[in-house]
C-alpha cells in the first residue's frame, strides 16, 4: 500500500513551574533581555476603548493557580488582527498579543489593552449553506459557526505546571449581550448554563473600565475550553 | 478573496491527555468536560508576528547572555533542527524560546530551592528566530537531573523547555526535549503522560556528531513539527465575494 508521508505533530509537555523565567523573565524579576515580549499588546498608538481585564484561574480544589502563564491574541477596534491573513491594515503599535504571568502570592493577573472589534465569522462551506431558518438555530438549538460576525472576543491560551497540553478558551464582554446573542462559537455551546464562564464582567475602578474574567479550570463552573 | 485555508486537526492521541493521575499536578488542573471542537476562524489562522528587532544579539547563546565573570560551568551544546509542519514545509521566521536549569540542576527561578548552587554566569534562558528555511539553533551548556515532587523519589531527565508559534494561534506549542540514551527518560511521570513511544522518541534529541564543533562543543539534533495546513482543493468564498 502507498503511505501517507505526513509528519506529525511533536507532542506537549508541561511548561512546568518556571515557565516563568524562560517566557516572563522581566516579570519574574529576572532581568536578562533587553525587551521582554508581551508587554505591549496595544501601544499608546493603538485605536479603540482603553480596557483592562483581570482575573484568577482556579483549579479543581477551588484554589488559585498561582504559577500560570497566559497569552492573549485579539483583534483590534476594527476586528482585524495584526496578521497577513487578519483581514486588513493595523494601525501602527497594536501587536494584538500579551503574555501575562500571575502574581505568585495571589494568583491574580491582569492585562491592558484596548477593546477588540467584532471579527467575521468563517466563510460557509458552499455545501452547507444553511437556509434562513437554519441560520437562526439548528436542531440542538444551536448556531451554525459560518454566518454572523463573531461578537467581540480575545482568544487567550494557558499554560502552567500540571497543564498537559495548553488550554485554550475565549473572553467575551458583558455589555456586548447583543452580539453575544448571536456569536456562533458561543452559540456552539449546547449547554447554555455553560456560556456564561466565557462571558468577562465590566466594571470600574478609578474611572478605569476594568473586567473580571476568573478561569475555573475544573469543577462545578469549569469553563468551556475549545479545541481549535 | 481567498476563503484562507485551516489547519489539520489536532491529533490528541499525540499529546498527553490533560488528566494523567501518575503525574499529580494534573489532576486538579485538568479539565472534566471535553473540549468543544471549533471550525476556525481568522481567530485562530492567525497569531502573532515577530521580527529580529524584538531579539538581542545574545539571545540565542545561553553560554554568553548571562556571563558575568567567565562561561557557565557545564558540558557546552549545540541543540539545532528545523521547525516543519505536518506536511514537512519549513516554518520560517518563527520565534522559538527556550529554558532550562543549569548544569547542576538548578533553576534560576525564586521557586526553586534545591540544593545545587545556582551558576552566577548562567541565566538559563534564550530565543531565536527560525530562518527562511525553517532552521533555529542555540547555544547552551546541557542542563542536569534533578529531583522533584511527585512521589518522594521522582527525578526529571535533563531536558530544555521549548516553546514554539508557528504562524497561527492554533500551531501555539509547548514542549521539552530530552537527550538520546537519558536512563530517567522512562521512569519520569511526565514524559510517560505521553501514551506513545514513537511520541516520546520524537522528543529526545539525538547526537549530531557532524554538527559539533571539534574541541569545542557537541552537538544535538532536535526538529519540531508544528501542525500542517490544508490547500485548498476545493476553493469555498466568502459571502459576496
């Protein structure tokens, strides 16, 4: 029989408990590079609401995970990602991206950046165009993933000691129910209950819009993790 | 426009699951519910860009980017490869970055509080790009054993920690390499959370005496394979297009 000359993907590991000094050195107080990656997620340059979001991610015993590395990967004001493939122009000084390590005594992080854009949705498969009626739900009540915008969101992965395998999930915000409503990867969601731990609480502090997003990595709210 | 292509799904029988109760940490820091499989989106086909600006000149070489007084204590390598993707095309100008403990085994990190002494000429960090044909390598001294908590007599094989982008956020990978004929590669709780043995074979690096350099320092070989894509057989468009 002929084969198949794919190569296959190297697997994970752990990134272990000092993901810290090799990933956030700077943050880790450990001054070694001239400049650190994933400070500047949007420069002063880059367009759109000023926002930051903070939260914890807990783990199964409902503790703090107080050694965890996060990255962010958003699109700016205008749902575009700084990307050849990310649908257009980016103004200067939006890098889109951020990486974050949490604070080794209370396991809290936090990140500025600006508020992204509604970003298109993927392009329907000419096989499956869905009729009007399917575009509203299908059978389990859920939303075909080719047809609006997806609502405002920033992709974020996490890495830590005793995480196998990066996780990945998605923040949304609370004031854009509109959007949510209609987003088709939370309408992929089929357990409603569960949409709601991808969905990042507005607020504010000192004028400052500041939203909560707590990731339960496990038990009674375990947020919907996605395979991408 | 172009409908832009996706990437293979990930083949999960590769990687370790998220829950692998002889490695302990995981089993409060796993998920219980599957993941939901998303079709993806601009969101996930694309992801961050890097330039050489955002890198030093030292950034590749362990053994001088954090010399103070002379070069680190330790047997010197040379860890090289190419950065593929499933379909075996290079991957270019990805950033790739490493870390691992010194030669004795010890991390220059707050946390770590075993007993070797830290190498006051060694950071134990770096990063580089991968050129146009996909090629990255490093400079470094290789790191030590040491002994960890999991049951009372664990002990990680030297390793150096990798993390690699691809060009999208979906290629995101983090892994370690181990080093050909290590006797802790099979007793170590976490590299066994890999459920294959080919799996584990491509994580151990093999020596390359061709690329040492003689008198000097030997050398590693250790590719990497990022998810592929797919071509576009069948061209979808968007909407209006």
């Amino acid at each position: 029989m002929q084969r198949l000359n794919y190569l296959r993907e190297t697997p994970s590991q752990t990134a272990g408990p000092y993901v810290h000094i090799g990933l956030a050195p700077g943050a880790a107080g450990f001054d070694i590079y001239e400049h650190e990656l994933g400070w500047d997620i949007a420069g002063p340059n880059a367009e759109g609401e000023r926002i930051r979001i903070e939260g914890r991610v807990i783990d199964g015993t409902g503790n703090p995970v107080k050694d965890v590395l996060l990255e962010a990967w958003q699109a700016n004001a205008h749902g575009k990602y700084p990307h050849p493939e990310g649908g257009g122009e980016v103004e200067d000084g939006f890098r889109g991206w951020g990486r974050v390590i949490t604070d080794f005594d209370t396991g809290e992080w936090g990140f500025d950046t600006i508020k992204p854009g509604p970003v298109p949705a993927r392009a329907p498969l000419a096989s499956m165009r869905p009729t009007a009626e399917e575009e509203q739900k299908d059978a389990f009540g859920r939303g075909h993933q080719g047809l609006r915008a997806m609502a405002p969101h920033i992709n974020l992965w996490i890495v830590a000691r005793g995480i196998n395998i990066g996780l990945n999930t998605r923040l949304y915000f609370s004031d854009e129910e509109e959007a949510n409503a209609t987003d088709p990867v939370i309408n992929l969601i089929e357990w409603e209950s569960r949409r709601k731990t991808l969905i990042a609480q507005r607020g504010e502090r000192y004028g400052q819009v500041v939203y909560r997003f707590d990731i339960h990595i496990q038990g009674e709210n375990e947020t919907v993790f996605f395979d991408i | 426009m172009k409908t832009p292509a996706e990437y293979y799904q990930r083949d999960r029988d590769r990687h370790p699951p998220a829950y692998a109760p002889s490695y302990k940490t995981s089993v409060a820091r796993s998920p219980r519910y599957a993941l939901i499989s998303l079709q993806q989106s601009t969101s996930e086909i694309t992801g961050p860009v890097f330039g050489h600006n955002d890198l030093g000149a030292l950034d590749h070489d362990l053994i001088k980017n954090y010399a103070q007084t002379g070069d680190p204590v330790g047997e010197r390598i040379i860890v090289h490869g190419r950065v593929l993707d499933e379909n075996a095309r290079p991957v270019p100008n990805t950033l790739v970055e490493v870390w691992q403990a010194n030669a004795g085994g010890r991390y220059r990190h707050k946390k770590d509080t075993y007993l070797a002494p830290i190498d006051p000429n060694f950071g134990g960090c770096g990063r580089t790009m991968t050129d146009e044909n996909g090629y990255y390598f490093f400079r470094t001294v290789k790191p030590g054993a040491y002994p960890w908590r999991n049951m009372v007599n664990n002990w990680r094989p030297a390793h150096i920690h990798l993390s690699v982008f691809g060009a999208s956020f979906c290629q995101r990978l983090v892994t370690q390499l181990y080093f050909e004929g290590d006797p802790l590669i099979p007793l170590c709780p976490i590299v066994q959370t890999i459920p294959d043995a080919d799996a584990i074979g491509a994580l151990t690096a093999k020596l390359d005496l061709n690329a040492t350099i003689p008198l000097d320092t030997i050398a590693y070989k250790f590719d990497i394979v990022l998810r592929g894509r797919r071509s576009t057989l069948f061209e979808n468009r968007l909407e209006g297009n």
